[in-house]
C-alpha cells in the first residue's frame, strides 16, 4: 500500500493552518515529513504574489526523511495572507500544511 507523506515538524496533522505571527524582519518556517515507504519526497511551496522568498533545495536524511525550509520577509504585503505547503511522494499521495500570516 502507498502512504502519503507524514508530516513531522510541525507535529501537526495534514491539512491543518498554523497561526503565524512574525518576530523579527525574516522568518525561516521548516518542515520536515517522511514517506512511510521510504521513497524522496518533493516540496511544492505557494507563496504569495510578489514576495521575494527564498526557497533552499530540500535535504534528504535517512529513511526517507526529508526537510524543506522558506525564508520570508516581514513584507507587510504578506500580512493576513496564507502561505501552502504541498508534499507528494512518487506515487502522487500528498499532505498540505497552511500558515495564516500575520505581520504586527
């Protein structure tokens, strides 16, 4: 049977939204999932319109883990919208993770 990917870091079930107030003028949100078979997984961030992100490679650990990271500016452009996260395995089985942002 193929899983989909399981969302590590944050521990938070797919799908959920994360309340995101930032603290400084950059931010680096990582995550980290796993595919229950073992398989690389691929990272497909959605960025707001016109925000200048910058989005590292993802680095593969052992068993399938996996880490992805995005640095954000504190763009007041960027508060009160939501920033995706798509994960899928080779098999097309995906989990999403949202943050609401907030720029105070």
């Amino acid at each position: 049977m193929d899983l989909p990917p399981e969302i590590l870091v944050p521990d938070v079930a797919p799908g959920t939204t994360i309340l995101y107030p930032f603290v400084s003028s950059v931010e680096r949100i990582i995550v980290v999932a796993v595919d229950p078979e073992g398989e690389s997984l691929a990272f497909v961030w959605q960025v707001p319109a016109g925000i200048d992100a910058e989005i590292p490679p993802p680095v593969e650990l052992e068993g399938g883990i996996t880490s992805s990271e995005i640095v954000l500016p504190a763009d007041p452009a960027l508060d009160d919208t939501t920033l995706a996260l798509s994960i899928f395995d080779p098999g097309g089985n995906d989990a999403d993770i949202y943050w609401d942002l907030v720029i105070p």
